[in-house]
C-alpha cells in the first residue's frame, strides 16, 4: 500500500479508500435501502480492506438510509481500530421526505453530524465532506458551520464534493477572506470513461485541495468489463440504479473502451488494474475510492500500485 497526506502530516491515507455506498443500500437511493450488501458481507469486506493496509474508509449519512454508518460503527467497535483509520462521511442529500432533511444549512449540518457521530459510536469525524451543492444556502453559511465543528473538535476536516473548479475556488476564497478553516479536500467522479474536468483538476491543484476520485471504475464498467446488449449481473449497479450510467453505456457500445482493453491485454494486466492506474496516474489525484463487493475485488486495485502509467500512455489510452 501507499499513503498520501491529504492535509499536511496530520492527514494521512492510503491511496485506495473503500467506498462504502453499497453497505446496506446502492448509495442514497431510497427505493434500494436494505439491498446492496448485508451486514456481515460489509464486515468481512472491512477486514480485507484493513488487512491489505486501506486505511481510508468512505460513507455518508444517506448511504443506505444510515445502514453504512451503524455498520461501519459496530464494526469500528468491535475491531478496536478506530485510531488507525480516516473516516470520512457527507451531509447534503436528502435523509427523509421534507425540505429541512436535506442542504447545507448551518442547522441541518450541526444536526446530522450528531446522527453521523453517533451511527459511528466516534467522538470525531476525521474528514466530513459536503455531499452535493446547495444554491438555496450562502457559501458563507455552510463554511461558518463546518468552521464551529472542527473548532469543536467534531470534525478534524471538512471538503466538499460533486462541485466544479469555481466552487472551489470561491470556497477557498471565503473561508481566507472570514478566517475560517479551509476546505482540504474534493471528491468528485473520474475515470477514464467519465474523467473529471481538467478546469476543476487544475483549480484544486492551485488552490491545494487534494483530490480523491469516486467510481474510479465507472459503476462496475471498468471492474467488470460489461457488454451493452448482453445480460448485466444480478445484483450489478446496472440491474439495481442503472440511470447514472445510461451515458457510460451509450459511449461503450460505441467503442469506447475498445482501446482501454487492448492496452490491458497487451501489458498482460486486468482491465480494472489498468482503470485504476490510469486514475492514480492524474497529478491532481491523491487517492481512489474503491467500491468492492468482495475481498477479491480488491486484487486488482492493489495491481494498480504497481503500475505506473507515463503522461503519454495516459493520453493514449484517453485519445481512443
């Protein structure tokens, strides 16, 4: 494994982190709570995670309902390893049916982290991320709450997530404009079917806003290697939530990821080993989160830290 510090050396991870979106629901979709992964697979999946020296565990208070929380807490308190991982959750997507369960307002923010602290059985979030943006709250509202809770030592840092270069920028200018903690960190989608802005790459470099990249592997395109017009795998993100990835499916059927295979076969590597490389191999790039199902899962994500891709093979494998 290798590690990176995402803020100084008080925030230190290891380059893959586990997502855990799929730890009793398939993210924050509320007509699949209580699918995904049960309980005990969740557990068993935490222990290899752990074993293979991931420290950097990812969820969220919408995350089937609360399930990933309560699970990844019991577990937390049955292991005793609380301290030797970084924890990070999100607040912002919608925890019930009315206007006040979901945003960035101060006080909806001071709510749900009591319910992320206690769901985690922790006295501290290491890393608390907004989950998606809220036009109907200032800027300077949300980066004022987030700013009492590390000054309250509820959370340790605070980031933001799913937002563009712009906002991060404007994020980092207000929180030194009010002298408030500053954000440290941006989570947001890339992979080498669906990259993430280079604007947005460029502006968190400049600003010194570590980056780490959700659905590196493109919702199981890349882990799986699926073929639009043959039968998806049950229980697959594509037979339980398959609208995100409608656009995913159009670029594969039309040849997209043909030169990504060809470059895997001809350096004998998994075409998810290949993905992952091609993510950690991004400048603005600190580390990956990895949604595995299984142990084994993490096999070929642990392939990609040895494989070091130049800038040229980058651009090859992306100018398909």
């Amino acid at each position: 494994m290798r590690y990176v510090a995402l803020a100084g050396d008080e925030l230190v991870v290891s380059v893959l982190g586990l997502g855990c979106g799929n730890f009793g629901g398939v993210g924050s979709a509320p007509e699949l709570f209580g699918r995904g992964d049960d309980e005990r697979a969740a557990g068993v999946l935490l222990d290899a995670a752990v074993e293979r020296g991931i420290t950097l565990l990812d969820t969220a208070n919408s995350y089937g309902g609360g399930r990933s929380e309560e699970w990844i807490g019991r577990w937390l308190a049955g292991r005793g390893v609380r301290d030797e991982l970084v924890i990070t959750t999100k607040v912002g997507n919608p925890v019930g049916p009315g206007e006040s369960d979901r945003g960035l307002s101060a006080g909806h923010i001071r709510a749900q982290v009591e319910g992320s602290l206690r769901r985690l059985r922790t006295d501290r979030i290491d890393l608390y991320l907004t989950h998606a943006p809220d036009p109907g709250t200032p800027l300077e509202e949300t980066l004022g709450a987030f700013d009492g809770l590390v000054r309250a030592g509820k959370i340790r840092w605070y980031g933001l997530s799913n937002v563009d270069g712009g906002e991060v920028e404007r994020a980092v200018a207000v929180a030194e404009r009010d002298g408030l903690h500053r954000p440290v960190n941006l989570q947001i989608g890339h992979s080498v079917l669906e990259p993430a802005d280079a604007d947005t790459l460029d502006a968190c470099v400049r600003r010194g806003v570590a980056v780490t990249a959700y659905s590196p592997l493109a919702g199981g395109w890349l882990a799986r290697d699926y073929r639009p017009g043959e039968p998806y795998p049950v229980g697959s993100r594509m037979t339980l939530r398959p609208e995100p990835y409608r656009d995913i499916e159009r670029r594969v059927a039309g040849g997209a990821m043909d030169t990504v295979r060809a470059e895997a076969k001809r350096r004998g590597v998994s075409l998810p080993t290949l993905a992952l490389a091609w993510v950690l191999g991004e400048p603005a790039v600190a580390a990956a989160i990895v949604g595995a199902r299984t142990p084994e899962h993490l096999v070929p994500a642990l392939g990609a830290l040895e494989l070091e891709l130049t800038d040229a093979e980058r651009a090859a494998i992306m100018n398909r």
